[in-house]
C-alpha cells in the first residue's frame, strides 16, 4: 500500500488536460462529504472523468489495481450498489471478495471490530461497508489499517450516490454554483439527501428539501437546507430535482394518508412538470417506484438522466477506489 | 463491442482446419434453435470444436474476451448452469458477475425492463438469462443493446443444452442426417425437448416423443415429431435416446399413477436396452433421477455420454459466448 | 495437470534458501494430518514462508497456478474459512467458483458423486470440499481425477487449520519438538483438535486436551494425547495453549450445567494467566466467544497470536493448493 506516482495513473495524459492544478490526495478513506473539501470533491470528479472513457471500450480494463483486494462487506443488501462497486473494482483489475455478512460469522456473535481484523488479516487492502448503522464505517477504519469506503451508514451518509447525483448534474448543467436543486420525499429517513446536502453547499449550489411534513422537518433548516412542504412552489425555480424512492414499507404507516394522496402531493407527473423549466433536469437514485414517486413517462422522458448516474456511478467509484489507495495507509502499521 | 477481425481467434489454425467456407456469424444474440439455420448450427460446432482444446489444458484461457463482462441474470436458480456458463466465460477471460434476481431490486418490485436498462448502464456486454416465462429473453433484447444469451425460458427453449446434445450426437455418431432420435419423458413441460426437436430436425434426424398420454400429446406432431407411448417400440430403431429428468413435484400429481409405474413403463433399464441397437447413444441433460427415468448402471454404462455432454457444455457456451461478442449490437447505440 | 518443473515455483530463491533437501512433494490431495509425513508437513511449511511475503505486497498476485480452476464445495456454512481459501487461489492467479451445495442440485437429490463428477466435467483442477460427515473428502477422490482438499470433514480433521496451528507455533516459538501444547474446550467434537494432534505429536510436541469429562474422554489417550480435566495444573508447565470455540447450542444441553460454569473451570482469563509461563502462546482458531473460552482482554494480550494464525491461514492455503497442483492426477485419466 505504498503511495504510487503519477505516471502510473492509466490515463495520466487525460487528467493534465483537465488540470488538476498540483492537487495531491491524501484521504485514505471515504466516510462521507460532510468532511470533504471543494477542492477534494473537484479532484475525485477529475478523476472520475478520466475513468468514463474506459468503461466506453471493448476492453473495459486498467491495470490501476492489480493484486489489490476490494472487499465488499454488506449489513444490508443491495445487490445494485455492491455489483456497482464490484465492477468498478474489477474495471480496475483488483480481485473483488463478497463477504456476505447475514451469512457469515457474524451470526455465530462475532463483534464488527473482530469481523474487519479476521478479514484485514488475510491481506485486504479496501472495505466497502454497507452497514445500518451511522457511523459504523468510521468505527471501523479505529480498527484496521485498510482503506474504507462507505457504501450507506443508517440514515447518515451514502457519500459515492451524493457524488454520482452532484457530477451528473455538473456534466448535464457545466455547473454547480448557483444552481437550485430540489430534493423530493423522505428525507428524514434519507442519507442520500444528507450526503448530496453536504456536496451540493460545498459547491454552491441551493437546496431545497421538499416533502410531507412528517418526512422533512424543520430542522434540516439548519443544516443548510431550505424546506416546503409545496412542491410546486418549489419546482417553479428549480434547475434540478432529484427523487428519492419511497419506501413501500413506510407506506403503509401514519406518516402519509394513501400512495395516491402520496402521488397527488409529491410525485413528479407531467403534468406538474408544465409549470417548470424547459430544462430542469430530473434525477432518481433508483430503483424506481414507477407511478409513485415518479411517472413513468417522466422517468422515460428527455428530462431524465437517471440511466446516465448510473454509468456515473462506475467512473465516480472507479474514481474514489483508486483514490484512496493512492494515499497510503490511515494508521501506522 | 466492434466487430473483431477473424486473426483474433484464440485458435485460427485450428478453425480453418475445421473449414467454416468463409461463414460470417452476424447474429448478436442466441435466443432458441428455431430460428437458427443449418449453417449457423454447424457454425458454433465447428467453433466449439475449436474451444474443445483449451479445457484439457493445464493454462485453460484464452484471451478472447478480456475485458468483457457477462452478467448472469437467473430468475430461476440453476447452480449448475449459471457455473457452466461462468466457467465458459473466465475460459475466455471475460469478467463475470452473478446477478442473483432474487435477492436483488427485482424483489422491491422493479420491473425487468429497468432491470436490464440498470446493469445495462454499468457497462456489460452479455446478458445469460434464465426465466419462467416463454419470451423473456426476446423482450430484453428490445431493452438493451447489450448481447442476449437464452439460458432457458419457461417452457420455450434451451438452446444451449439443445446444442449441446446435438453437438455430442454429431460427435459420436459422426453426422446428424438419417439418426433416430428418441426423446422420453415430459416432453410437454420441456423446453429441453422442443430446442432438441428443432435443432435436430434441421439437421435432418428423425425425431420421436415417447411419454405417458398427459406429458406428449398429439399436437407435438405439427412440431415435426412423431408422438408414440411405447418406449420399446421407438427405441428399436433408435440410434440415439435422450431420457430428460421427470420431475418429482409432477409424480406426485395425476399425470400418472405412481414412479413404479413411470419406472415400468418409461424408465431406461439394462433389461429394455437389450431390444435396442448394440451402438444405442444414451444421453440426459442431468440431473439424473437414479432410479426413476435412468437405471444406475445404464447411466454409468458403456453408451452413456452423459458426462462428456457437460465437457461438450463449457465448449458449446465458450462459441456461444465468442459468436454473438463478434456480431456487434443489435440495435445502433 | 502435469508435473511443472521447480524453476515455475514464483520464489525459487527463497525456497532454495530454506533448503528443501532435494524433497519431491507427490501427494496429489490433502485429506488430513494423520497421513502425513513429518518431512510433508516441513515440506508443506517451507512453501508457506516462500508464500508468506507476497501478501504484504501491494500487487498481491503471483502466477503459479494461473488457468486452473478451484472449487469451493461447502456443504456447512463458513464464510471465513472459504474466503481464505478463496483469497489463496486468487493470490496464485487461479479462477475461483462457489458451488453452494445448499442451493445446488444437490437439493434435487443428486449423489455427491454425480455432483463431483458433473463438476469434474466442466474441466476444474482442485476441490475444496466441507461436509459434515467425516471420510467425504476421502470418498471424493475415488469419484475423481481432480486434486481434493479437505476443509473440514465432520469430527474427523481440518488438516489446514491444523497446519495453520503448528507453523504459528513454529514461527513463534523456533522449533515444536518437546513443546507442551494445552488444547481446551470440546474436544470430542473437534476436527481442529485431532488434526492438531496427529500434527504436533509427528513433530514431538506433548499434546494435553482439556475439558470436562463430557467433551474429553479418556480414550484419547489411546491417539497419544494427555487427558486432564484440571484446566490450571494443564497450563503450569504449557508452552502454548489452543483454546477451541465452544458451541453455543451445546451450552444449552446437558454436558455443562452454565456458561458462568464452563467459564469458571475452562476459560481463560487474565487471573488464570497468573501461574503461567510469561511467554505462554495463546491460539484460537475463531470465531471467538469473547468472555466464554476467552476473556477478551486476553485475546487481545501480548501473548495472543490469534490474527497471526488468520495471515498464516493464507500462506499455508497457498502452499497446499501449490502443492497438489505439482503432484498430478490421483488416478490414471
């Protein structure tokens, strides 16, 4: 895990171009971009660029990674996001290891901190955690000298989807400064708004959060925010607006009368988009709930770049795998 | 996903030995037999032929792929499919990714079609897909430019394991045109059973149904079968007989009376084969019922092939894989 | 699967440093410690410490066994163990597959031997079997040409955890002959203990097994074990002490009366580390019950080696997937 020089950067070339202005990675993890600086997030996104060509060709693999190993280790499942993070690692020509937690040792009673050293001890080089609790990804780069990514922490941060949302946005807008971005449906339970919150202030741009009030309290005011609870008003302005799934489960709980006054109120149709800007761009983290919180001609519309995060989603994960392991190790070994 | 040159192909020499008259294999996807000609059957045996080599190797890759990736997407779970068709593709050095649709968004109610589109936009080349339903791997191919690969649709077709067994009827039997090819068993269930009849009788065999009254009926005529339910019967003159796996849900519904009656009346026994040709080929598409539709000691005899059909497997699904890379997308991008 | 030359070996020079003495290793499978030679087992150990450095590298991958196929056939559930395996083959640059015996047609009722030689077929190299009924892996070779390594048959042996057990005492402690080992817990139901046992007695280790009556009984001492259920005056003149993980469904049954019980008279904590041997070596194969068989404190004391027993998991798995791959095939093909 020694620190690599540039030139060993498989398109060294491609990054000059976009000027990366001497700028030298040293974060060895990534737990969220609350921490994050403006610079660092612009660097991750530069890099990122670099990464999107190779994805594009017939050999879709750098040899960035070689005998590295990128260990995926998820509390809960996701099969989208881990296969996204096992293809961009393999992109990368690391060796990807699933260490599927419900059916692991962990079951037998083994502690978090005695899991991530067994595996640290078999010569691994990246976690990629996933794990219902805030904060267990910092927690656990205490216990081991690999590299950490957080793949969703609880209800805290998803820091690689705030970065898909927020480069998508600069690719389709060449811009984040300025820009008003509306966030739609159940933030309080969301680490995706939480971590797009946090990059979308760094880099300029306003957020609003827009939902039922029950989902989207006052208090993330002081996070930054501005709330309503009157989408309409909110998309009048708005450059962007990002939906986020509806859980099916909550559905069914007080927090809202019925999916239809769901959709009624907050479901992004076409004919509430008539009152917007020709060019607002329409983002959902996915997967889709086609008909409630977004219409399915919307989803499918000219709009939309939902596929297009997708494919981000590659170059931004190539990107911070590669980063991180540029910048040696967190603790003394 | 460009076209490659013929000089690329792991073992040219090998290929022009074999003489393919200048043959150019366009077609991007392997949907079922019916629709493939003579020509292009012939075409993947002679590149299967080609493959052969490489699993007897103590080095078994060939570069062919490299960088490539084949996302496996079982709606039914079939361990010993899906690792055949892994096998087959890291022969080839394609990266591979299990998609298991059970444990995955599919579960959360997202649709096929978005599923595709999804993996789609990660930056795969192959789709290995198996389903219940008849049809599904046409309708992703109206999804996705990505190349589709039918790994077994409901009741429709099987197209590998029908070449694959034809591929080891030509193999044994030196040709395919004049054979007697007896198929027993639950035809009427069996997607086996319709790739085999449409595969085989283009290549000119004569293909025969033999099963109880509930699992063959008549209308398997107009497919171009003969219908019988004496097994003794179809089997004199049989060079080939092909026992497929009864199920055992179905023994115990009404279709017929209990597995001794099955066993007496459609089970391959050392005591039937002796009415039979010396030279009688006798191939399943396993797993094997010991027992119930194949007598242990048949399965394991001196005219079982039923091993050397899943070597001939890896081979079948290695051309497969190497064909449809070479066609180039269905539709423009 | 032919015979490869010494100059193939990645380390050559480090192992000619070790001096193998002109040994030739000829043992196609590992099937247990009971069968091996003192000169296997040092043969085995010296492939291990040439191996052992390239799991510090950051390009964590060598050569040697590059297009050969590992199969991980586990019929019990472990996670750690087969990822370890797992790891070992990627670091030799083989191709890895995971047939979950749970979810394969195993359930459909197959034989092992239609399983293993169904498998065999798709052209594979080495089986890594788990099962639980002791002499499966044994049975297995019967069924096939390809290299068989048992990963833990039953009650019977876990010849690599054993291995991984006496090379850390080794590396510890310079030499085994003449060490008193202390192994603790339930040994009667321990494949880890009896491997242990055949191991560290061909090497001149005095070996004592500890527990109550119900889980050591006397009859070990016909296999060449010591057998005392005083856990203090076992550990007064100890070298090194293996504390084995105690089940926790057997807590629930009649061979103890409590866990307050068994940690009373048999684990191992700071105050019954008193009137030991200050440089008294503490193993745990894992997962550990902290504050059953070991206080936590302990384990993570200065004379546990447990996390050095997890990296030289790796190397001693390398070693012994490199060595039966040199060996040849078991039976004429």
């Amino acid at each position: 895990m020694t620190r690599k020089t540039a030139s060993q950067h498989p398109s060294a070339s491609a990054r000059q171009a976009g000027g990366d202005g001497g700028f030298t990675w040293t974060r060895p993890h990534l737990l969220g971009l609350e921490d994050l600086s403006k610079e660092e997030i612009l660097h991750i996104f530069r890099t990122a660029e670099s990464f999107q060509e190779i994805s594009t060709r017939s050999i879709k693999k750098v040899p960035a990674l070689r005998g590295r190993v990128v260990v995926n280790l998820f509390f809960e499942d996701s099969t989208r996001t881990r296969t996204s993070f096992s293809l961009a690692a393999q992109r990368l020509s690391a060796d990807v290891i699933d260490f599927a937690a419900a059916r692991s040792s962990v079951t037998k009673g083994e502690s978090l901190r005695d899991t991530v050293r067994n595996i640290e001890a078999m010569g691994v080089d990246v976690f990629v955690i996933r794990h219902p609790a805030g904060g267990a990804p910092h927690y656990i780069t205490r216990c081991t000298n690999c590299h950490v990514i957080n793949a969703g922490d609880g209800q805290h941060e998803h820091p690689t989807q705030g970065l898909i949302d927020i480069f998508t946005i600069r690719e389709r807008k060449g811009r984040i400064e300025g820009l008003n971005v509306v966030i739609v449906g159940d933030i309080s339970h969301s680490r995706v708004a939480r971590s797009n919150l946090w990059g979308l202030n760094k880099l300029g741009a306003n957020v609003t959060f827009v939902g039922p009030t029950t989902l989207v309290p006052r208090a993330f005011q002081e996070m930054g925010a501005k709330v309503t609870h009157d989408l309409d008003a909110a998309l009048k302005d708005a450059d962007v607006v990002n939906m986020l799934r509806i859980q099916r489960e909550r559905m069914t709980s007080q927090v809202f009368p019925s999916t239809e006054e769901y959709v009624r109120l907050f479901g992004l149709t076409r004919e509430r988009l008539k009152g917007t800007r020709p060019d607002l761009l329409i983002l959902h983290p996915g997967p889709i709930n086609r008909g409630v919180e977004l219409a399915s001609d919307v989803a499918d519309g000219p709009n939309s770049s939902i596929l297009r995060q997708v494919s981000n989603g590659l170059a931004i994960r190539m990107a911070v795998l590669y980063l991180v392991n540029q910048a040696g190790t967190a603790m003394p070994a």
